[in-house]
C-alpha cells in the first residue's frame, strides 16, 4: 500500500482531525522533511502552549518555536502554508475529486502509479469513497471500519481491537468499551450536526450484547485531545443503565514508590 497512508494522513489533516503520526506520513507525501529535533520541538511547542495540531500550525507560521532553526523553522512555514491551501483548495468538493486532488498536488500520485498494487489499492477507495459524497467523517469512519473486519481472526488467541460498527455480529467472552464519555457515545463533533441519538444507542447496545460472560465499560475523568487536557463526563448511554446491574470500580491513584536513601546492592548469602 504504498503511498496510501500518507493521502489519508493529509485528508485527516485538512479536515482538522490529524494526529502527529498523520503529520509525519503527509510531510513525507509532500516530499517536505524536517529533522527530527524539529519536528520533536514543534510538539514540544505546541503542548506546551496547548493548541491542537491545526492551530499549532497556523501559529507556527508566524511565531518562533524554541529550539527549532531558522531553516528547520522556514521548512515548516512552507509545509503549513501548503497544508492550507490544499485545505482551502479541497473544502467544497466530494471526497472522491478530495483524494485524488490531493494525490495529483502533492505529487503522490506519480508514486502510487508506479506500484500496480498501490495504483489498484487506491482506485477502489477512491471508488469507495464515492458513497460517502461530501461527508469525508463518515469515509474515514467506513474506511476504517473496513480495514478491522480485515484483520480480525476469530482463531487466534489474542485481545482484538475494533470499532462499534465493525463488531456486529461477533462474540467475545469478555469485552471491553472504552471512552464511555459523552462526545465519544454518543459521538458528537464541534462545529457538524448532533449525530442520531436512537441510532447510537442502537450501535451501543450492539456493542455490549458482544458480551458472552462480562462486559467493562471504562471512562476518563480528564483527557488529552489535541495537545489540550479536557475534562471529561461518563456517557448517558452508561448512566442510563439501572445501578444494580452496575458494579462501580474507580482506579486507585497511582503513588511514587519512595527511593531507598542509600543504593540497594544484592548480598550474596553463602
């Protein structure tokens, strides 16, 4: 799949969802480095003054980041200002014309063509995009969604990581459903629509009948999203479900093991 990672990292990015590990993938798409000192300075940065990656990269177009060139800091500018106007350039327009403007400018699609596996990889989610139309959450979502019912194998012995969606019509002897919080489930978006309350608790509730034997929900009090700690709410999904089929555990804060005053040295008893 070559190539393929670094189109979908730049389609999160624009739409303002991208993750460090996506702003790595989409630099080397670009074809745009930084070192690696920089790169680790620019989210040094940004943590520290608490933006999330897309202000982090409009500020650091105009502001000095400690520990980071003048040359290293000018490579930035250009990969911020290229990620903008790629943004700006694909707003308005289906998914589909969104991947492939974005293979054609950032000068990926020459690579992908080169690979007859990665060129029919990309072709079929290009084709697969196409029934998600403008809503570019709801491609990433499915696009997703597809990738985990690819890897999972209900022969090996292992924990199985997936989405809601993706667990329908499998059975664990335990399962597990973590960020039980409200704007995960039911999941809701600044700035987009309320998401179908009846349909997420519908989705919810398939997540928990995955359950043969015990079933976990687990929940943050407060939580890093975009280089910002938020706090956070248990889920009304959650706190809707009658007390006496509950059993609440909290977990203990974790304390520092206090550091003997002299170095311990094992002694040999012989």
């Amino acid at each position: 799949m070559k190539c393929i990672p670094e189109i979908i990292s730049l389609l999160k990015i624009i739409e303002g969802i991208g993750s460090y590990l996506d702003l790595e993938r989409a630099m080397a798409g670009l074809g745009t480095r930084v070192s690696k000192k920089a790169f680790t300075a620019f989210k040094n940065w940004a943590y520290a003054k608490g933006y999330g990656l897309k202000e982090a990269l409009q500020k650091a177009r105009w502001h000095p980041i400690h520990g980071m060139s003048r040359n290293q800091q000018i490579k930035f500018y250009d990969i911020s200002k290229n990620i903008f106007a790629l943004a700006d350039a694909c707003e308005s327009i289906p998914v589909a014309q969104k991947l492939i403007y974005l293979s054609k400018n950032a000068s990926i699609l020459e690579k992908i063509n080169t690979n007859p596996e990665s060129a029919e990889i990309f072709n079929r989610i290009v084709g697969f995009s196409e029934a998600s139309g403008s809503d570019t959450l709801d491609f990433l979502s499915s696009f997703a969604l597809e990738k985990d019912t690819d890897i999972y194998d209900s022969r090996v012995e292992k924990v199985s990581l997936m989405t809601l969606h993706a667990a329908k019509g499998l059975e664990f002897p335990v399962v597990f459903i973590s960020g039980c919080e409200t704007g995960y489930i039911p999941y809701e978006r600044a700035g987009h629509e309320k998401a179908d309350l009846s349909e997420e608790r519908r989705l919810f509730y398939v997540a928990m009948t995955r359950a043969k034997e015990e079933l976990y929900f687990s929940w943050a009090k407060k939580r890093r999203i975009f280089g910002r700690y938020i706090q956070r709410e248990q889920s009304l999904f959650v706190n809707q479900i009658e007390e006496q089929l509950k059993q609440n555990r909290t977990q203990p804060k974790k304390r520092k093991e206090k550091e003997p005053p002299f170095p311990v040295v094992p002694f040999p008893c012989s």
